[in-house]
C-alpha cells in the first residue's frame, strides 16, 4: 500500500529488506511470493530493473532511517503486513521488526495503529472470502 510513492532506490531498498524479513521464518511461501508480486506491480514501471542485492539488513534499516517519516511508515506497514499475513512468524522475524522499530523512531502508539490497520485489513479480507465462498 502507497508503495507508488516511494522514489526508485526506495522501492529497490524496501523489496531487499521485505525478502529478508519474510526469509527469516524458511522459505519465502506461495502467499508471500504473490504479496511480493503485488507490491511490484504497485510501485510501477520503476521496478522491472530491480535485482536482489547482497545488502544486510543493518545496511538497508540504515538507508531508510535517513528517510521522512511518510517513507519510513509505508516501508513499515508493508513489511508487517506481509509479516502478518501468513502463517508463520518466527523469534527472529520478531526481534528484526522490533529492531525496525526503533531505528525508525516509529512511536508505541504508531506502531499500535499500523498494527491495527493490518489486522483490520486481514480481517476484513477474510470476512469478504466467508462471504463468497458461502451461499
């Protein structure tokens, strides 16, 4: 979400640090790799040259910590969505957005909004498919 307003070194940066975050709990999933598409395909044309780079996660925290405050929430968000939204979360996942959290100044009460947006999304996600899929 909103990721069409990050600048191209942004988005490139954001997708690194989304893999590792979501490569923590195994394998990237099914789920996580459509998530990962979706988010391509928001942020535009910008992002057909991008590759994996071998940045740490310290290096790409760093990045965006010199970033506004806009960014920094749009890059937080949808890791913790994607985070969120499958089935395994792991210490190590945990322990990286706690981290995220701190080096980007992110306030208990920002956090607990976006926490809250996430799970309302999720939940308004699977009200719609309980909808559909029952007569």
């Amino acid at each position: 979400m909103l990721l069409n307003l990050l600048n191209k070194e942004e988005k490139y940066n954001f997708l690194d640090l989304l893999l590792i975050v979501n490569s923590l709990d195994g394998e990237l999933t099914d789920f996580e790799k459509r998530v990962i598409d979706k988010y391509k395909a928001e942020m535009g044309d910008d992002i057909n040259k991008y590759r994996r780079s071998t940045k740490k996660a310290e290096e790409l925290i760093e990045f965006f910590k010199e970033r506004s405050r806009t960014v920094k929430n749009i890059v937080y968000y949808n890791i913790v969505w994607t985070s969120y939204s499958d089935e395994f979360y792991s210490v190590e996942e945990h322990e990286l957005l706690d981290n995220i959290v701190l080096a980007f100044e992110i306030s208990n009460k920002k956090k607990i909004e976006i926490q809250k947006a996430v799970y309302a999304d999720r939940d308004l996600r699977e009200k719609v498919k309980r909808i559909i899929c029952n007569d």
